[in-house]
C-alpha cells in the first residue's frame, strides 16, 4: 500500500509541473445571464490628437471655404486602410484649441466628436456665415496599443466610438495560450497621470463593470505570461528549456522514488 502511494505522489509531483494553463473566457457567466455594462464613455479631445473636420452646404463653394485643403489619409485597424479617404486634418495643440477658418480659435479639449460638430456649427450659424451647415468630425490619428502574449501584438487606429477591451483583443488576434487572463493591464492617461486598471478575462462581471472596458485613445493593453510561459524559460528568461530539461527532472524524480522505497522497506 505505501509503495502504491509513493507512486502515485510522484506521478502527481511530475504531472503537477507539466500542467496546462485555463485558456477560457467569462466561466461565471451562464446561459441567458443578463449584465448591465457601465455607461458608454465618449472619447474626449486632449492636445496632440488629430481630426477631420469637413463642412458642407447645399452651396458647395460656400461650404469649402471652411474646409482645408484636403489629404490623402490613411486609417485602419493597423493604421493603414484598404483605401484612402480624403480629409480636412486639425491637430489640436497643446493648449487644446484647433484654428478654424473664417471663425479662428474653437476650444476642444474635453470635448467628444459630437460635441466639437454641434460647437462648429452653431459657430457658423450664429455668425450668418452658412445657414445649413452638416458638419462632420472623423477621427485619424486616435489609437491605443496591444501588447505582450498577444498573437499580433501593435499599434491599432479607433475609428468608431466606444471601441472595447474585447475589441482590442480580438483585433489583436486573440490571447496566445501563454498570456494570463487573470491579470490583464490597461494603462491611462488621465488628467496627465498614469492609471492602471487590472481586469481578470475569465470573470465576465469583472470585464463588463471595468472603468477600462471602454478603451479611450493611447490605452496601453499588457498581457503578462502566465505562470506555463514562466516555466518555459530558464532563470534568466532569454533560452526556452530543452527536453534535456524535463529528462533531469523525470530523472530526479525517479531517483528520489526508488530512495524513499529503499527506505520505506
């Protein structure tokens, strides 16, 4: 009986170092579960962004003459699109002001997309300078990045609001099965200082309640490797562990099972 003991801790001992990672998502939320998700917050202009502001009217020489000289642009999920688009580019400077035709300074700090359309217009309409103003106000430099135990790990453009962790994730192709879903970093900017928000990817509740669920611009996502990363990698980090490796400890192991059998009889 204690031999057959011995054995099967032994067994466990080896096994339990091999032991593969929980790779799943969400395990506490079940069939039909319904979650209410924190308020949707918009994405607010800060100093550096870039935007695409164009104005038209139903008299289209009228309209231009708000209008920058147009660029070609490139936008996408890796920062380059399909296609081309055409835009009125602003940077906002550091003092959170963009310099609009004809009108001159307009203040958009802290102000969504939406917002800076409605200011814009009601500018252009209180002044009589057009009458049937459509303003539109698009995104083009706005990203966040997506690092460590990611299958595509990089620098990914928002062009639409309300952009989510899971959209990240899944525009960075996913988790490898090295990454810890337990301990998922977002870090951001926040009234110039560095917030971290830790979120666990295998509870839904804590996903869907994070202040960090939502992503704003220049969000810094970091999956860590998880603890069978670790085990890959020698002391230092740099090598991934030969066979040779796992061959000592299955010698070991084997060593130190026939000495507590010498011992136990």
């Amino acid at each position: 009986m204690k031999k057959k003991l011995l054995i099967v801790a032994m067994t466990a001992l080896v096994l339990g170092s091999c032991k593969t990672p929980n790779v799943s998502f969400f395990n506490d939320l079940g069939d039909k579960q319904t979650e209410t998700v924190n308020e949707r917050p918009a994405i607010r202009m800060q100093p550096d962004d870039k935007i695409s502001i164009v104005v038209k009217s139903r008299d289209a020489q009228l309209g231009n003459l708000f209008n920058l000289s147009v660029t070609s642009q490139t936008v996408g999920a890796n920062g380059i699109n399909s296609a081309p688009q055409q835009m009125s580019v602003y940077t906002i400077d550091s003092k959170g002001n963009i310099d609009f035709p004809i009108i001159g300074i307009i203040p958009v700090q802290g102000l969504s997309r939406e917002e800076v359309a409605q200011t814009i217009k009601a500018q252009l309409i209180s002044r009589h300078l057009v009458q049937d103003p459509v303003v539109t106000v698009e995104y083009v430099n706005l990203c966040f990045n997506v690092l460590g135990e990611v299958n595509r790990p990089g620098h990914y453009s928002i062009d639409r609001e309300h952009p989510t962790l899971l959209d990240a994730i899944s525009m960075a192709g996913d988790l490898t099965i090295q990454g810890e879903r337990k301990n998922v970093l977002v870090i951001r900017n926040e009234n110039d200082k560095k917030k971290t928000y830790r979120i666990n990817l295998q509870n839904g509740k804590d996903v869907l309640h994070s202040p960090a669920f939502y992503l704003q611009q220049n969000d810094v996502i970091y999956v860590e490797p998880n603890n069978f990363r670790a085990r890959q990698t020698t002391v230092n980090g740099n090598n991934v562990r030969s066979t040779s490796f796992w061959i000592s400890i299955a010698s070991l192991a084997s060593s130190l099972a026939v000495l507590i059998y010498n011992i136990v009889n």
